[in-house]
C-alpha cells in the first residue's frame, strides 16, 4: 500500500518561504506522478502543482513563478519550494500520488497524505 508522508509546513510571515516535503513508500515511485494540493478553511481541494516520473511540471497560476516543485527519484521524495508567500497560500498542503499524468489538477488521486499546515501572516 502506497504511503505518502509531508513535512515542513509552518508559520511563516508574508514575503517569506518554506519547503515542504513528501516521502513516498510502499509502491514503485516511477509508476506515479506527484502532485500537492492545498485546502483553506472552508473552501474546496485545489490544485497547486504537479510533477511527472521525467520532471514535467505544471503549476496553478496563482503560484507559478513563486512556488517549485522538483522529486528526486533516488530518495522517493517529491517536494515544493514555496517562495514569497502570501497570505492567501495559507492552507493545508497535501501530497498526492496518481498513475495517470493525465488531469493532474482533478483532485481524485489514487493516494494522499496527511497534510501539512502552512500559515502565513500579513
């Protein structure tokens, strides 16, 4: 059974970064593209970004140029490099792992995470 597992959420003050991190097991990593999502209080899953087996990435406009998203296949890690956040990027984080590379940003993935708790003062 694939376990997805995140770290590095946080409190950090607007303009600041953070990077989160998601480890994978129980599957083989090659087989899955990774993606993060995040959800605020109240409010529906979105889509944040995506990254497939050969390092394709994809991100919601709202994040792109500010966010990264890169895995490293040796270690079973994908991760996000969240830099000048906002206020509004607070939210919980998950990670999420799918077959398919394709509809990346529809939120029914074959496995989740936990979450990780990202908050960001103004």
């Amino acid at each position: 059974q694939v376990q997805l597992v995140e770290s590095g959420g946080g409190l950090v003050q607007a303009g600041g970064s953070l990077r989160l991190s998601c480890t994978f097991s129980g599957g083989t990593f090659s087989d899955y593209g990774l993606g993060w999502f995040r959800q605020a209080a109240g409010k529906e899953r979105e889509f944040v970004s995506f990254i497939t087996w050969t390092g394709g990435s994809y991100y919601a406009p709202s994040v792109k140029g500010r966010f990264t998203i890169s895995r490293d296949n040796a270690k079973n890690t994908v991760s996000l490099q969240m830099n000048s956040l906002k206020p509004e990027d607070t939210a919980v984080y998950y990670c999420g792992a799918r077959r398919s590379v394709y509809y990346y940003s529809d939120p029914r993935y074959d496995y989740w995470g936990q979450g990780t708790q990202v908050t960001v003062s103004s």
